[in-house]
C-alpha cells in the first residue's frame, strides 16, 4: 500500500496532497512537506494553505512567516475558507500578505497575545467577511471581533455580536468565547448566565488560554458555580503553560500561597517573573515585595526596587508607593526624598490613600513643591469632612505647621481633638498642644493624658514626651523611676535622645541610682549617632575618668565632633584638656633633615 501511495503520488497531484496528510498525521513534517509542496505547484488551494502552515510552523521546512503568508493568500484568493480564515487572523496580528520582515514563529491565535506588527484590520475585515459568509466559524469570530473591537469606523456591535454568536454555535472556541464575553454584558437573568459558562466552558475544554484564564477566575471566585480553588489553579496553570500573561500571575501567586495547589515559591516567583517580563504590573509588584521582605535569604532591595520600578512603569500604584519607600530610607536605592515624594504622588494621584499620608509626612518635612503642599492639603481636607479620623489627623497637621494653607492653630487643635479618638498619633499632637497652649488654653494635665495613651500603645515620640514631663513633674506628679522606664523603651527602639536621657539619668543628679558605666555607654551609643550633647558629655566621662576610663585623645576627638555640630559650651571643655605635645623636631643620628640629589 506504501508503495501504491508513492506511485500514486508521483503520477498525481491529489495523490500527494492525499499523501502528505497521511505522513503529517504520522508525524513525518518533512515528508508531507515535500508532498504539499508537489500538489500545491500544480495550483490545488488546499495544499498552497498546507504549504503555508508548514512555513508558519516550521513543520518540515524551517520556519518562515513571509513564505508562510504568501503561499496562504494564493490559496485564500483561490476560494479557499480555511486560508481565508487564518490569513484575516494573521492580519490582526500585523502579519498582512507582502511584509517582508516577518520573523518565524507559529501562527497566532485569536484572543491570544499577539505576536507581530501593527493590526492590519481593513485587510483582515476583507478575509474574515468572505470566510464568515462561507460558513467558516473561524472567519466569523474573527470578524466578531473586528466589528466590537476593531477601529470605530469599522465597528458595528450588534452585528459583531450575530457573529460570535453563529460562531459559537459552530464550535470555534473563540467564537464560543467571544459570545461568552457578550452574554457576560449582562447576566442579570440566570439563564443567561448559565449560558455564557457553558461556552466558556467549551472554550477552556478546547485549550483556548484566555478562555481558561476566565474560567479559573470562575472557579475562584465562585460565579455560578462552587468556589473551587484547586479548579481555579488548574486552568491558571494551563493557561500559563500556553503564555498567557495573566494566567502566569495567577498560577504563580497560588504556588506562592498555597491557593488551590501545595505552596512551591521558588515556582512560584518563576512564574511570576515570566509574567512581570511579559508586562503584567501586579506580578512585578509581587516579586519586588518579595524581594524586600526577604525569606531563607536576606531581603535585596536593590532587586526589589528594580521589579518595583517595572510596575510604577505599567502604572501600579501600589508599587510607586513601596518604591518610594526605598527611595525615603535609601534601602537599594540612593537615599532621595524628592523623588521619594515624586513616587508618593504618583501613588497619592491614583487613589492610594497610604500614599497621601506619606506625601504629608514628606511635606510637613520640607520636601515636595508647593503644589504638592496645597494639592495634599486639599486632600487631607477633603477626606476629613467625609469622617476620615487619618484625614483629620493630617489636615490638623497641615494647619498647624501651615503645610498648604495658612496656619491656624486654633482649627488646628480643632481636628486634632476629633481625630484622636480613634488615631494615636492625633492623641500625641493634640496633648502637645494642650501642653504648650497653641490653639488652646494651656492644659499640661490633660495634654499629659492624651500623650499618655499614646505612649501606652507604643508610640515612640509620646514615650519620651510622658518620660520628660515624669521627670519634670510637668502635667502632674514626679516619678523618675517611670520615667526612666520610658526613656530605655525608647532607646532600645533606636531612639537618639532617649539615649542621651538615659544616660543623663544614670550619671546622677536623679532619684534613681548612679551606673556611671552604665552611663557612658548609652552617651557613646546616642555620640555615635550624632547627637551633640552626647559626644560633649562622652569627651567629659573620658576625659575625667568618671566612668573609671580615661582617654584624653579620644575625649578630645569627641569634643571637638560636639563643637563642629555647633555646641558652644563643647568648647570650654576642649581647652581645659591637656595640649598635645608639640611634634619632635630631633632627627634619627646619622640620617640628614633632607634628603640631597647629589
């Protein structure tokens, strides 16, 4: 029989197109190529379009989309519906008959991502109308989609929507998609909702990516039908393994999280990394706040800020705040507030509240324009009549220090009061104000409460308020042990000036017993922060020895280091130091004070 098909093949061209099927169901590309190629010189449509597919796929021939396109539109201009068919799609995909320069590859699917030029849509409306018109559900979906979502000159929905429709109703999974799209416009009648599934269904049961993306986000989600997540993860997997961009986010965050499937993040954050470089914004977010939060490894900032900057750039509005972070800490990133507070805005612009606050807080620093100021303010305001207490809290701020508007430390005080019942650092503001009577009467008692919850819970700044005034006995009574207390939480927490309390505390002159040693060791940990009354008292404890070490160079060192940060009172202390002895003049014997050349 072999032999008779061989005979048979070289005495007629049918016989080879014939032939060259059998071989390509075989799997011999290279044989039924050179079959198609006899029948299709001898001017058979099927075997010109056969010919083209095996140069778009490089099937038995190596791959080439210019020959592929020409061999499909002599077939498709000769009548033939399945060429007329792909050539409309392949002119969606900006691969039109006579472009010279386009590259191998397989022939693209409709809905898929598109793998040429620029969309060539009166060239593709040709094709598909004739094939839609001679019965092929491939032309009519394609057309559907020209007439909904091509250019508006060639748009025409009610007639688009017929199509995907009849296409549907043909088996072509983009047209069973396509017409699961249009009933989803309105599924507020459970039949039709019932409907659009079933060909959605029918679309993802045929390996169509989109349409097993969408159908994973129906298991997801549960709409109409059981919430399956394991279902979900399936078709994000499918769909992922066919390049579908969104698809390999969604399978990558569920390997990441366990979503449906068994946590595997190094999987995972492969996944999502094809999709971040394939321009999926979320997916670069993902990586980058993996990458800064760390895992087994230390966090990487710099790489963080890198898939940060991809999402800001896809328009990510999270990311542009994560990334101004980096930016305000200098995390991975040179330390640059400016554009710290660029991002910030960028984020704030986008609806992300964080983000405004964040503005604020840069604001209220002196950074960012004046725009920005009155720009944020209105913001803060905004919000702050609507009842939101972060709002308030920030919009008393703004009137405070006069970020943006006028100040006003009356209304100041006005929003402080109401946001501090539900935001703390509104409850440390506000007990300021009481203390220091701005925009109020002077109240330190009741300023003292408000700062008191506030530290309760942890904040930093109120905890070395509430110490001092405990020192003091400003706002009630005296208590140095509570205060110290309060003065070593907020050292240990990083805290340069509580350091130096501590320190002053232990020295002496306190209710609470003397640790010189103690002492000194918190004044070298708030000097070697920069702060100038401890690197003065650190130069005295050195150079008195009233820790039990003396060290006159380096109390010397740390004196003048209090002087150039312009601590006047530093400067009695460096001349009561003993002067360095003068540098010997007395040359080694034998040697000569200058060395001659001759």
């Amino acid at each position: 029989m072999a032999l008779f098909d061989k005979v048979a093949a070289g005495l007629s061209p049918q016989a080879a197109l014939r032939r060259g099927l059998r071989l390509q169901e075989q799997g011999d590309n290279k044989g039924a190529f050179a079959q198609f190629s006899r029948a299709a010189r001898a001017g058979i449509p099927e075997a010109e379009f056969r010919v083209g597919r095996c140069y778009m796929e490089g099937a038995g021939v190596p791959p080439s989309r210019a020959d592929g396109v020409r061999w499909v539109e002599r077939a498709a201009t000769k009548g033939f519906v399945e060429a007329q068919a792909l050539l409309a799609t392949l002119c969606l995909h900006g691969i039109s008959p006579g472009r010279s320069d386009a590259e191998a590859g397989p022939a693209p699917n409709l809905f898929d991502n598109p793998v040429g030029g620029e969309p060539d849509f009166p060239t593709a409306l040709k094709w598909a109308r004739l094939a839609a018109d001679a019965g092929s559900a491939d032309g009519q979906a394609v057309l559907a989609y020209i007439l909904t979502s091509g250019p508006d000159d060639l748009r025409n929905r009610e007639e688009g929507d017929r199509w995907y429709q009849k296409s549907a109703e043909g088996g072509c999974p983009q047209g069973q998609l396509g017409w699961a799209l249009v009933l989803a416009r309105d599924t507020s009648n459970p039949d039709t909702q019932v409907e659009l599934l079933k060909h959605l269904s029918q679309a993802a049961d045929k390996g169509l990516a989109t349409a097993l993306f969408l159908y994973g986000m129906v298991h997801e989600r549960g709409i109409g039908v059981p919430q399956d997540r394991a279902a979900a993860a399936a078709c994000y997997r499918q769909a992922a393994m066919k390049g579908h961009r969104s698809g390999q986010a969604r399978w990558g965050y569920a390997l990441m999280y366990g979503n449906g499937v068994d946590i595997n993040t190094l999987e995972g954050e492969s996944w999502l990394r094809r999709a971040a470089l394939a321009g999926d914004p979320e997916s670069a977010a993902l990586v980058g706040d993996i990458y800064a939060k760390g895992g087994d490894l230390p966090p990487n900032y710099a790489e963080a800020a890198m898939w940060f900057r991809r999402a800001v750039e896809a328009g990510h509005r999270g990311a542009a705040r994560a990334l101004g972070m980096l930016y305000l800490t200098g995390a991975g990133v040179p330390r640059d507030q400016d554009e710290a507070a660029r991002l910030f805005r960028i984020a704030a612009e986008a609806g992300d509240a964080a983000a405004h606050v964040d503005l604020g807080n840069l604001l209220l620093s002196g950074r960012g324009s004046e725009s920005d100021m009155v720009r944020t303010r209105e913001w803060f305001e905004q919000a702050a009549e609507s009842g939101d207490l972060i709002a308030a809290f920030n919009f008393g701020v703004c009137l405070a220090e006069g970020v943006g508007v006028e100040r006003d430390e009356r209304k100041a005080a006005e929003w402080l009061r109401r946001a501090a019942d539900g935001v703390v650092n509104a409850q440390y503001w506000y007990g300021r104000m009481l203390v220091e009577g701005r925009g109020v009467a002077a109240n330190p008692e009741e300023g003292r409460l408000w700062i008191k919850k506030a530290a309760d819970v942890g904040m930093i700044e109120a905890e070395v308020m509430l110490a001092d005034m405990l020192l003091s006995g400003r706002g009630g009574t005296k208590d140095h042990a509570a205060a110290l207390v309060l003065f070593e939480k907020a050292a240990n927490r990083g805290h340069v000036g509580a350091m130096f309390a501590v320190g002053a505390m232990y020295g002496g002159g306190h209710d609470i017993p003397w640790d010189r040693p103690l002492a000194q060791q918190w004044f070298r940990k708030a000097a070697e922060r920069g702060h100038p009354y401890a690197q003065m008292m650190l130069g005295r404890y050195l150079a008195r020895s009233l820790a039990g070490e003396q060290n006159i160079e380096e109390a010397r060192r740390w004196t003048e280091k209090a002087i150039a940060q312009g601590l006047q009172e530093a400067k009695a202390d460096l001349a009561a130091l003993p002067q360095p002895p003068a540098p010997s003049t007395t040359q080694p014997q034998g040697r000569p004070a200058h060395a001659g050349n001759g």
